[in-house]
C-alpha cells in the first residue's frame, strides 16, 4: 500500500506517525519532496558525528626583524604568514537530512532503512536500483 503511494500527504495527517512507526521497510525515491523528506528524517534519527572546523588567522608578529622577514615572505609567495587553529566537536545531525533526500538521491536511486523479521533495524543507506 505504502508503494502506491504518490506522496505521503495522500495518508491522512493522523496516521504518518503510526504509518512510520509500523512499516518494517522504509524507502524514499529520488524525486522525494522535502515535506515527505522531513517525514523520513524523523522517523530514521539521528546521529553523533565528528566536525572538524579549521580557521586560518594571520600572525603579528611583535619583533622588528620577525615583521621584516614576514613582509619578505608575504612579498616572495603573495601569502600572508598565518596559522591554523582547528577544532573538533560532536554534533548530533539527522542521518539523511530532508533536504538531502529531495536533492541529494540521484535519478535511479532510493534511500532504504531495512528492518528484520525480529524488528531489528538497520541505517538507511542509499541504494542503486540499477543493479
């Protein structure tokens, strides 16, 4: 039934939570829309993963000669001299965002979250239908 469906609007507002809740099997096709996208986005989670931001800051320096020589190297490679503080923190994102789903699955693709018979389930990976 779930198949057959155009887009998820066509189930009434009070059942998409039980009608998430209850499929063993979920797959969005590309072509999705973001509203049905946000749909799968809550009901698949979220998760804990690593960002690394890296910023570039440009070095004063405080000694004569060591601007000098700064200025040198500014002049030889059309670069400032400048070091690079990096930070890293968990984040908690949404496995496949709605945006990413609407956007982001190619033609001929589809993001499936498979359940097994005991109701274990696994991440949703994306899928080529082609093969």
């Amino acid at each position: 039934m779930v198949l057959a469906l155009r887009t998820v609007a066509d189930v009434p507002e009070g059942l998409h939570g039980p009608l998430y809740g209850a499929v063993g099997c979920q797959v969005a096709m590309s072509g999705i829309t973001t509203w049905d996208g946000s749909r799968f986005a809550r009901a698949w989670g979220t998760h804990w993963v690593e960002m690394r931001d890296v910023a570039h800051h440009t070095v004063w320096a405080e000694k004569p000669t060591t601007r000098a020589l700064h200025a040198l190297r500014k002049l030889v490679t059309s670069k400032a001299v400048t070091t690079e503080a990096v930070t890293i923190r968990q984040v908690e994102r949404e496995r496949w965002s709605s945006s990413e789903l609407a956007n982001e699955v190619p033609p001929g693709h589809a993001v499936a979250a498979l359940s097994s018979v005991r109701g274990e389930r696994a991440v949703p990976l994306l899928v080529d239908l082609h093969a």
